[in-house]
C-alpha cells in the first residue's frame, strides 16, 4: 500500500464523477428515463468500472484504469430519445459483444503496435494539455483556490515529493471552504437498486447505436488509454484488457452500462510519477481507483451530489497538477527522436485541438493524422539511404 497510490486513485474518480457523469445524466435525461432506471445506469458503469479496475490491476501489476465511455455517453445525447429503451439496452449488449470480438482476436493490438512511440507519447501530450492550462485558467475566476493548489504542490514537489499532490488537495479544499465555495448536499444515502430491462433488438437501434458507439469507445476511449499505458512504459496485453471491459460491458448492458472502457485522462493520473516513484507500485492506484469506484456505485445518485457539490476549479486544478508529471513524460516522448518530431508535432496539435469528427474525438484524429504523417516523411527514405550508400 502507499499512500500517494490510493491518493492517486480517489483524484481519479473525483474527475470521472465531477466532468463526464454531467453527460450521462444528460444522456438519461434526453431518452426521459426515470429516476430508477438513471440509478440503474451509474450503478452498472460505476460497478463496472470498479470490478475491472481492481482485477485487471491485480492480475498484470499495472495502473489499469477503466470507465464509462464519455463519447459514448455524449453520442447518446443526441440518439437515445429516438429509440426505446429496451432497443437501446440492446444496442448496448451487441457493443459489448463487438468490443469483446475485436479486442480477443488481437486486431485491435495489432494495429496500435504499428504506431510510432514519438505518435502516441505526443497524443497523450494532446490529450493532457487542457487539464495541464486549466491549473492556470482557474486563476482567474478561483485565484485563492487554484493558487493555493499550484503553491502547496510546488512546496511539495521541493520538500515532500510524494505526497505533493495530497498537500495540494488539502490546501484547495480548506480555500475552498474559506471562501464558501464548496456546496454539498446530502439529505439522505441509500443503496442503488439495479433494474433489469430486457434488450430489445432492432435494425435501426443497431445501426444508429451500436455502430458509432462501438466506433467511438475503440478509437476515442481504448487507443488512447492503450497509449497512455504505454507511454508509461507498461506493456499492456491488448487481448486481455480490451476483451475484459467487452465482456463486462456486454453483462452490465441490461442494468444501463452503455460502455466500459481503458481511461486515458484518469489512467495518466495513475500511471504518472505523482502516483508512485517506482512503476511497479503503482498497480495500487488502479486498484484503489476500482474501489472508490464501487464505493460510489454502491450509492447510485446519492454520492454523486458529493462531487457534483465541489468547485469545478477545484477539481481542474488538481487535475492539472496530478498529470504535470505525466505531460512532461509525453512531451519528452514526443521530441525525443528527431525524425518524428513533424509527426509528433500534427499528433499534439490535432490531438489538443478538441475537434470532433464524425462524433470521433480528437485523439483519434491526432493519432491519425499523426501516423499518416510519419508514414508521408519516412515512406522511400530507407531505399533512398540504400541507395545512396550503394
């Protein structure tokens, strides 16, 4: 145990809680599902989360971090009201059952080990960068609470370096309080109740559900959180980490979880420095991030009120510290190998850019156009330095 590990693990869910559980609220809230069914749904993703969390961790010794596919949620949004929700449920298990196919067979795998490692260090750069300016952008509308965040890490990282990030929670949320900032209501805590719904198969449910949500969780969820683990110089089993969340997901489908997926954002928190000096110790994390996990889940909505109480420029500060570590490791990933530094370069840019393409995010494209990039540079350059030589 260590306690910068299981610290790492609970900023983790604070993140996931406090940002992406807004657009599965919304998602519920666009296919008008009542009050019980939206319990059902984060207690499955929530559960889901958790199980995979503490047993992939356990089983490779690695940070593995799992969670709801925030895409995949926010595609929802828009189609979840055009359907029922037994279609929808339905649409979710033939998901899960894709995830699975592709993820055992070794494809997905396959093709990620084709990018280069300069590609997927600068796209998790990208995917950092906002969380690592939002330290800064929360100045200007919290500047006690984001001050006193980025001073008491600084401090830290001089005197007491692993447990920076810990005294920099503490510090935010006691300027939090001062400044009566943090406001959460629990009247009362009860224990989520799953409903079972019966899937309900369609054509058109598969086709505007399954489809892009399947498409969105691979390339906008599981290839980055695949790069971030090995950017962080893990070597993760792609058959067994993208076939495990199939398989949960495609059980959970029926009680809500529309997709569980490798995390990428929250996955760096524990992957970082910040969670461990030592890379081996740092599995705690996930491990601990799977248990918060289930705790919250255990309670469906009533926790939820917890996160959703505190100040957003609370979390996006300690947010941003937690991943300066891993940002610095991306960035000097990128620029390490002078020959992709143009590829890397698209990759950051694209990739920090934000663009949605096709309900497809960013990494994905910054992964794309950063492969195609350094396939453009390098392509003949080996016969022409054969040549030359000849």
């Amino acid at each position: 145990m260590s306690l910068s590990a299981v610290l790492a693990g609970f900023v983790a869910v604070v993140v996931s809680y406090s940002g992406p559980l807004v657009i599965v609220l919304a998602a519920a809230s666009a296919g008008r599902l009542d009050t019980a069914h939206t319990g059902s749904w984060i207690w499955a993703i929530s559960i889901g989360s958790g199980l995979t969390c503490i047993a992939l961790s356990l089983v490779t010794r690695m940070p593995v971090i799992t969670a709801f596919s925030t895409p995949g949620a926010a595609l929802l949004v828009t189609s979840l009201g055009a359907y029922s929700y037994a279609e929808a449920v339905g649409a979710f298990v033939v998901t899960g059952l894709l995830i699975s196919l592709v993820g055992l067979t070794g494809v997905f795998g396959r093709l990620m080990r084709q990018v280069p490692t300069a590609v997927v260090s600068a796209m998790l750069a990208g995917i950092l960068f906002s969380f690592g300016t939002g330290v800064f952008t929360s100045l200007r509308t919290a500047p006690w609470i984001a001050g006193a965040v980025l001073l008491a890490y600084l401090l830290g990282k001089r005197w007491l370096p692993r447990y920076a990030v810990l005294l920099a929670l503490a510090a935010g949320a006691l300027c939090a309080t001062a400044t009566s900032r943090v406001h959460i209501r629990l009247d009362h805590i009860e224990l989520a109740r799953p409903v079972f719904t019966t899937p309900a198969f369609s054509v058109a449910s598969l086709i505007g559900i399954a489809v892009p949500l399947t498409l969105a969780t691979l390339a906008s969820q599981n290839a980055p959180g695949m790069a971030v683990l090995t950017a962080s110089g893990y070597a993760p089993k792609d058959r067994l980490l993208i076939g495990s969340t199939g398989i949960v997901s495609t059980l959970l489908a029926p009680f809500g979880s529309h997709a569980v997926n490798l995390a990428a954002i929250t996955a760096a928190i524990c992957t970082g420095p910040e969670a461990h000096r030592d890379p081996r110790r740092r599995y705690v994390a996930g491990v601990a991030c799977g248990a918060f996990y289930l705790l919250v889940g255990s309670f469906g909505t009533t926790l939820v009120a917890f996160f959703a109480g505190l100040p957003k420029e609370l979390v996006a500060a300690i947010a941003g510290v937690a991943l300066f570590g891993a940002l610095a490791g991306g960035l000097a990933g990128a620029v390490k190998e002078e020959r992709d530094r143009e590829a890397a370069l698209v990759t950051f840019l694209a990739t920090a850019s934000g663009v949605t393409l096709l309900g497809i995010g960013s990494a994905f494209w910054g992964l794309v156009l950063g492969v195609a990039t350094h396939v453009l540079l390098t392509l003949g350059r080996r016969g022409e330095r054969a040549t030359a030589g000849a």
